[in-house]
C-alpha cells in the first residue's frame, strides 16, 4: 500500500496529464497535470464514467469517440497499446489538441481498466463550433443528421470486440423504407427527403447513449442496440415498425403515409461485421417477401 501511495505521488507531479479507468471506463484518478491541462478539477471527473464527462475526445476526422468505439476502452478488451492525436474540450468551451498514450492495467494476469497518458501537442486551441461542425461533417448523414454508415461500421466493430471479452449482448437492425421508390416517382424528390427526415426523427426517440441509429444508404437505416434477453430484440424492432408507420409526410396534395421493413438478429461468438449485417438485411428481405411493414426475427 505504501508503494502504490508513493507510485500516486510520483504520477502527481508529471508534466503528462495522466488517468485511470476502471472496466466500466469509470475514472479511478486523475493526476495534477491532466487538471492544468482540461481545467477540470479531480474532484468534478472522479467517480464519472469517461463517456459521462465533458472531455467529449474527438479525432482529426470529427468522430466522436465515445461514441463510435472509446479506443482506451478497447486496450481495456484486447490489451493492445493504443496511440493518438485528438481533440478534448477544455472546461472552458475550446477544444485543445492533445497526443494520447493507452495502456491497459493488469492484476493477477487480468487487465482489470486502463490508464492514458497525454500532453497538449500545440500552443494552439481552436473553437469549439468549428470542431463540431467538423464532426458533425465526418460522422453524420447530411439529410437526415444520424450517424453514417462509416461511424456505424465503427461502432459495431467496437460492439463485437465488447461481446466478445466481455460476452454483453446486443442485436442489429436493418430497416428498409417500403416502396420508397414511389414517393419520389409520384411525389418528387423533396418529398423522398421528408420521408426520410421523418423517419430519422421518429425513430431517434428510442435511442439510449448505448445504442446507436442511422443510416446505411438510400432508403436504408442500420440499428444497434445493447439488449440482455434475445426478445429484446424484437420488441425493439416492433417499437421501430410503428413509429415509422404513424409518422406521415405532406405532398401538397394529402398526407402519405410511411412503412418499413425489418430484419434483427442477435449477436453470436463467431459473428463478424459482415455475417451480423447479412443476416439482418436477409431477415429484412424476409419481411418484405411476407408483404412489407413487419419485423423477421433470428437469435
């Protein structure tokens, strides 16, 4: 105990801004210079979990890594040492480019958190808004505003490595509008947009900090979602398939309304990225063959 005590003190006085994080990237310390560094005392990040904080890290494509896969949490899973250049925000709004170093934290042979390491890489700090629009750039669909088929590529992959260190469950949701093709042929493009801001809109309610929505491409949507019980899954798609089909959009002449298609699946221990997503858009194949706006479900 007096050796770790001394260990804490030694780290206290390092130029570095230094952390750690437990399995649940819950903040376990927080040195004096990672202080002087965010301007946020030991006393506000302590105790919080890194993604509950406003450090908010972004990479130099505008990703939000808390988001699409925490690359300090994935040392934690695969123990692998993880190295970078990012953006934090500073208590005071600006964003501060810092280099990162992660390493895991092992006891007894099991890596038990994590800890970074980082420094302020330049003099220069930039403005917050011009560094969100540069994320928003990056990881988000410009029509609708979800998270684009590259943020969620990343995301699951980051899902996957999770399940499996750590064996947590989730499923995947792919969505299709129905007869999409008609809303612009009969009604024009701008009506093809509506249709699918609404059901951006609609379905964006049900999304946890856990999950993650958006859209894959055309008239297609892409879901993950944290579940304990394979049924979760299709009581998830169900909530979706209704919302989508309450939702209406105007075409100047009435109201039309909206319909989808669903496939989930559950993960299983030898899925990739590519088997998970196959298999959801065959079971959403399913659902249109069985006559459009229904869920088909496989664990």
């Amino acid at each position: 105990m007096e050796k770790e005590k001394l260990y804490l003190e030694i780290i206290n006085v390092l130029k570095d801004g230094v952390y750690f994080v437990d399995q649940d990237r819950r903040i376990t310390f927080w040195n004096n210079a990672a202080e002087e560094i965010t301007g946020y005392s030991r006393e506000e990040i302590v105790g919080v979990k890194c993604q509950d904080t406003m450090l908010n890290h972004i990479d130099h494509e505008g990703r939000n890594l808390c988001e699409i896969g925490c690359p300090l949490y994935a040392t934690i899973i695969d123990g692998v040492l993880r190295s970078g250049d990012v953006f934090v925000r500073h208590k005071n709004g600006q964003r501060i480019p810092i280099k990162v170093n992660m390493f895991p934290v092992e006891e007894n042979g099991e890596i038990i958190g994590g800890v970074e390491v980082f420094v302020q890489s330049s003099p220069v700090v930039y403005d917050d808004d011009l560094i969100e629009d540069l994320a928003n750039s990056a990881a988000a669909d410009r029509l609708t505003g979800l998270p684009n088929r590259r943020s969620l590529e990343t995301f699951l992959e980051f899902k996957l490595s999770e399940s499996r260190r750590f064996g947590r469950k989730f499923c995947v949701v792919f969505l299709d509008l129905d007869d999409f093709g008609g809303f612009n042929k009969n009604y024009g493009h701008d009506v093809g947009d509506a249709v699918l801001k609404a059901t951006s809109a609609s379905v964006m309610h049900t999304i946890r900090n856990t999950d993650m929505f958006g859209r894959w491409g055309g008239e297609e949507f892409l879901g993950i979602f944290e579940i304990s019980q394979d049924h979760e899954a299709t009581l998830i798609s169900e909530k979706i398939r209704v919302l989508v089909s309450k939702s209406e959009v105007s075409t100047g002449s009435g109201e039309v309304s909206i319909s989808a298609s669903l496939g989930a699946t559950v993960v299983r221990d030898d899925d990739t990225l590519i088997t998970i997503i196959q298999r959801a858009d065959e079971l959403m194949r399913r659902s249109k063959e069985k006559g459009k706006n229904r869920v088909s479900f496989s664990s």
